[in-house]
C-alpha cells in the first residue's frame, strides 16, 4: 500500500459518512421500547395536550438515542392546533448524546430551534413514528469536543489500519497526525486544515493547508490533487435526520479543543 493510498484513507476515517446497514439488534430494541413506552403514555390519564408532547418527544428517540438527556421545551400553542398536530416553537436540546447514523461520534451538547412545525399527530399517537409535513425557520448548534473526535478514530484505526491517530483542535485550525503502516515500513503522517462549508450544496469540505510524511512536505498540486479525490467530505442529506428536520448548515468553528457547527 503507496503512502498516497494511506493518505486517502485517513482523509476517509475523517468524514464520517452515513453508511447504510440493516437494522442492528439497537434499532430495533429501540422501535420496540418506544412502542411499549407509548402505551404508558396513554395509560398515564394526562391531557390530551400533553400526551401529544410526550409521544413527540418519545418520536425524536428514533433519530437522537440520547435517552433520559434529551429536553424538549413545547412553547404556547392553542389547543386546537396541537391535537392537529401543530407546534408555535420547539426548544430542542441534549448532552452527552449522538446522531442517528454517527453514533460512535459523542456530541458534546446540542440545541435545536423549529417553528410552526406540524405532524402526523394519528400516526404519532399510534404507532410512535413522527413523521413531519412541514416546517419554517431552523436553527441549530452542535458541539463535539476534541476527546470525542479521538476515541472515534481510535475505535475505527484497526479497520483503517492506522496507529496512533489523533486530532488537535485549535483556534481556526485542525491537526491531524498517524502512523500508517505498509509491507515494508511505518510512516508518520501529519496534515493542517480547516472545514468549510458549501452552503448550495449542503456539504462539508476539507480545506488543506500542509501535508507531510516523515517531516517531508507534500508539494501543493498534490495535496489539491488528494483534496478534490475526498470532498466533499460529509453531505448532509447522508443522516436520517434530515428526512426529519431538514437541517442547513452555515458555518463550521474550530474552538481551542472543540468544533462547533452551526445552522442559521
């Protein structure tokens, strides 16, 4: 294996791409654990307002696994507009959780604004499922930390036959360093970059500024030649999620020791 093809592989192991694969033992715990819990939900005798609110938020489970840290926050809506299934705002937040199709990846903390959303509230109240008909204005923050980022590709560095791999985050700029191993040596690869965001298409590039294996610097019309070969490096219509809330990413920060994403 060319130090080249290594190469491509670590930018690989960095785009966390959603890869489609039959439905795990999780899953489906998960689809039969919302069913028994929506039962107990309308056993419970609440009002009819908030036996909708509960099997909402119980129908988000399906798309964030968070369990007991997700929060919902329903503000006024008449009564009417919610037995039709109707929200004004809803405050959506949790910690320590993870997106339907990255679960590996631990996100920080996350926050979600949707307004005047509407739903299936019969097929909710039946069987669990949210599916939404509509929506207006979204908003969204996401944070994933540093050690999150580097317990990831620790769990996925035998599959990519990389040693060593960590990621530094600093103000504006990415690290990344790894030994990659071949027949005949092992070599040190480091990179430095940044993410940006394609706002038409809806994904996310890796913008390299230095490449070097063993200390040898990669010449610039390689690591163009690399960079076009891997971008986009996420689409965002790849997670479930966006079948439900069609998020829209604007701006990528890289903190000291985090990365935050944006959606305005």
């Amino acid at each position: 294996m060319s130090k080249l093809s290594s190469f491509f592989k670590i930018f690989l192991l960095l785009s966390f791409q959603h890869v489609v694969v039959a439905k795990s033992k999780l899953d489906l715990d998960l689809k039969t654990d919302i069913v028994h819990r929506l039962q107990e939900i309308k056993k419970a005798g609440a009002s009819e307002v908030k036996t909708v609110q509960d099997a909402f938020k119980l129908g988000l489970m399906e798309y964030l696994p968070v369990g007991d840290s997700l929060k919902v926050l329903f503000f006024p809506t008449m009564r009417k507009d919610v037995l039709n299934g109707k929200f004004s705002r809803l405050d959506i937040r949790f910690r320590k959780g993870s997106l339907q199709g990255i679960e590996k990846l631990e996100i920080k903390k996350a926050r979600i604004i949707v307004e005047d959303i509407q739903f299936d509230v019969d097929k909710l109240l039946s069987s669990g499922k949210l599916e939404i008909k509509k929506m207006d204005n979204v908003k969204f923050n996401l944070r994933i930390e540093e050690d999150s980022i580097n317990h990831y590709l620790e769990s996925e560095r035998k599959r990519l036959r990389l040693s060593q791999p960590r990621v530094h985050l600093d103000k504006d700029k990415m690290y990344f360093s790894a030994k990659v191993r071949t027949t005949f040596f092992s070599s040190r690869l480091k990179t430095e970059g940044k993410f940006v965001v394609n706002k038409e298409d809806q994904t996310v590039d890796f913008r390299t500024r230095r490449v070097s294996i063993n200390s040898l610097k990669i010449p610039g019309f390689l690591i163009s030649n690399l960079a076009n070969k891997v971008n986009p490096v996420l689409k965002l219509n790849k997670f479930a999620l966006m079948d439900l809330i069609p998020l829209k990413l604007d701006e990528i920060k890289i903190h000291d020791g985090w990365v935050e994403f944006k959606g305005l």
